[in-house]
C-alpha cells in the first residue's frame, strides 16, 4: 500500500475546518479523547471543554500514528481485494466493485451479491488488524465462485492461513461491540 502523508498541525487545524475530522464534545467525557474512523471522516471525541489548538502537537502525534496503520480508504480496498486475488486465487476472482458500507449489522462483516459481483465490506472492519480485513476479503472473494457455505466454499475460502485465528479475533470484537452497546 502507499505511504501516508504525514499529518502536520495546520493539516488537522484544516480538517477540522473542512470536517474531514468531526470533534465530537460530550459532558460524559471527562479527561480522555478517542478518534475512530466512520468511512473518509475522523471523529475525534473529546471532553467539552477540550482545546484542540491547546493540543494540536499531540493530536498531529496521534493522527500520524493512526494513519501509519490505516487502510480504510476506498483505493486501501480495492487495493487490498487485488493482492488478496492475486495471492490466493491466482488473480481470477475479481469483484466488479468492493466498497465501505455502513448498514451491515452487528453479527455481518461482509457481504457479496454473486450475480453482480459487488462486495461489500462493514466500516466496523476499518478498525481492525489488516490481517483480520485479508481474511474477510477472501471470504467473500471465494463467494464469487462459490455462493453458499458449503464444503467446497470453505476449503476455498480457507486458503488464507489466519483464517480460523480471525474467526476468533471477530467474535471477541463483536462480542465487545455488544458489550459497549449494553447489549
């Protein structure tokens, strides 16, 4: 994947503005701040009275960390979906698009329409190891040759040698998802 453009202060001081960084203040909040990532906007979480010129050396600090690590861009996806092919399939299970979504719900990571060849990913997987989202994206890549879970599926898609390791990575992140919600 390509380099990062490293994060200057009067780069975040213009996102803030643009709102590709949404500051989101909260009277709950008392001492820390969080970002997370909702498609292409950064959500900082901070205390109401938080001063982010005050904090604008950490926070170019944190947001350069952050994006050492990020691959939730639409082009990270794609991206992503052509070395995953290339590597496990020898390039020919190809989806037609692959995108960030907001609509899968709390037990789906992805989801694939066989007859059109679209793929789509929960913007709940930004968050997650890179290896987690590899595994996902095979997943669905073997749903363009193999629609339902079925024996053949599964050796398919089971090329990626994490596969049974990221199972268990999902249901603890899902299971803490439940937990944040109360559920």
């Amino acid at each position: 994947m390509a380099s990062r453009p490293r994060w200057t202060a009067e780069g975040v001081l213009r996102a803030i503005a643009r709102g590709e960084i949404e500051v989101r203040r909260s009277a709950r909040r008392k001492k820390t701040i969080a970002v997370s990532k909702e498609i292409d906007t950064y959500v900082l979480s901070t205390p109401v009275r938080y001063d982010v010129e005050q904090n604008i050396r950490s926070l170019t600090d944190l947001f350069n960390r952050l994006s050492a690590r990020d691959h939730s861009s639409a082009a990270d996806l794609q991206e992503l979906a052509e070395e995953m092919s290339r590597r496990y399939f020898a390039g020919r299970l190809r989806p037609n698009s692959i995108r960030w979504v907001t609509n899968q719900n709390v037990s789906r990571w992805a989801s694939t329409t066989t007859s059109s060849g679209d793929i789509r990913v929960s913007h709940r997987l930004q968050a997650v190891p890179r290896w987690v989202l590899e595994t996902v994206i095979v997943h669905e890549l073997a749903h363009l040759q193999i629609g339902p879970h079925s024996k053949e599926f599964h050796q398919l898609a089971d090329r990626h040698p994490r596969q049974a390791e990221a199972k268990l990575f999902l249901d603890g992140f899902s299971a803490g998802e439940r937990f944040g919600r109360g559920s």
